[in-house]
C-alpha cells in the first residue's frame, strides 16, 4: 500500500548496532588526554584548564536539555524536563570539582571547546534528536566518570568528597538516564528519521573529542 513502510523488528537493532559503532568510534577513554590522565601524567595546571574547558560543555548540556524539554510535548516533554533540571544540578557539583583543581569558572573557551559546547547545547536539533545525543553522551558517562574519579583520588591527590562528587553521581545515574533514554528512544523509532539521530550522537561524541584535542594541545 503506498506511503512509508512500517518498522521491522529489524529496523530497531539495525538502529542501536549503528548507534553502538559510533560510540566506539568516538570512545574518548582512548583520547591520549584520557590516557595520560589514568596513567598519572597530567600536570596540576592541565586539570585546572580542563575543568575550566570542560564546564563549558556541562552548562552547553544544561542548556541544550532544557531547550529540547521546551520544544518537546507529551511524554517526551516530561522525560526530558526532568532530565534539564538535573541536569542544571550537576553544574554546581562540576564547579565544586573545578574550584578543587584550581579551575577558571570564567575561562575563555578554545575553538574546540566552543564547538563541543554549541554541539551539546544542539541549537536547532528536534527534540528526538536531542534525545539521542543525550544517550550518546549518558550511555559513556558511568564508565569514563568512574576512570577519572578513581584517577583524582589515587593520583592526584584528591580527597573523596564536594571535589569528586560530579563523577560519583554520574558513575551511578548515567545508567538510569541511559537506559531511561533508550526506552524512550525505542518507542519513538518508527516514526522518526533514524539517519538524523545517529548523525545528532555522532555530532555529540565527535565535539567531545575535539574539546579533549584542545585541552591536550594547550598544556603541551
């Protein structure tokens, strides 16, 4: 019969495989700044510039979760008005680990920086889109959150406490969130355009990784 043809049962997996081989792509626990950070080898100064960076892309992610709560309706609206508002939470637990490693909470941003920012704040994207990158960037949270924070305390001297709480919340919430948005996501699949959200997470991922390329040359 004419018009689209309805989703396969294969159509969802052909999705997520998509989603799963941008993600390792872009798997920023293999970005040389990561490395040297688990390795022990970042100077004081390069966390201060990193936190300072970095911020940008937190407050980028606030804002971009509260814009696509804002344009969404239903029960996508409500999904994501409850992820803005945590969201606009974890900017004062990233400040907290910022004032810790001597950080700028005004740094001007580096060219990377700035298009890691625009890109998580997705100026222009739907809100399926929106809810796509925020899986991209939520599903790799847990992981690199646990990486970093296991690095401050037996590396770098930092105490457990205000100044790793950012990445002990997102070692554990990032998997609800995830899996929350992943659910959302599978509802939504049949009537969205599949190529546009795997281009919003690849955007995502790949300005993360850009935003790591500058820290890293600075403190070089």
């Amino acid at each position: 019969m004419p018009g689209s043809t309805p989703p396969t049962r294969e159509q969802p997996m052909d999705f997520w495989d998509r989603l799963d081989a941008v993600r390792a792509e872009w798997d920023v626990l293999a970005h040389p700044f990561y490395q040297r950070w688990s390795r022990g080898e970042l100077l004081r100064d390069e966390l201060a510039t990193y936190s300072g960076q970095y911020r940008h892309a937190v407050t980028g992610l606030a804002r971009g979760s509260a814009a696509a709560a804002a344009a969404a309706d239903g029960d996508l609206h409500e999904h994501l008005e409850e992820h803005a508002a945590e969201e606009a939470e974890h900017v004062e637990l990233w400040d907290r680990f910022l004032d810790a490693a001597g950080g700028d909470r005004s740094a001007s941003q580096l060219p990377e920086t700035l298009r890691c920012a625009e890109s998580w704040a997705g100026e222009g994207r739907s809100p399926d889109e929106a809810l796509a990158a925020l899986y991209a960037i939520e599903s790799a949270q847990p992981a690199i959150a646990e990486i970093k924070r296991d690095g401050l305390v037996e590396l770098y001297g930092f105490e457990p406490g205000p100044a790793t709480e950012y990445f002990d919340v997102h070692a554990t919430r990032d998997r609800e969130h995830a899996a929350a948005h992943r659910a959302m996501l599978e509802r939504r699949l049949g009537g969205v355009d599949q190529d546009r959200l795997v281009e919003a997470a690849r955007d995502v991922l790949a300005a993360n990784w850009a935003l790591l390329d500058g820290v890293d040359r600075s403190g070089r």
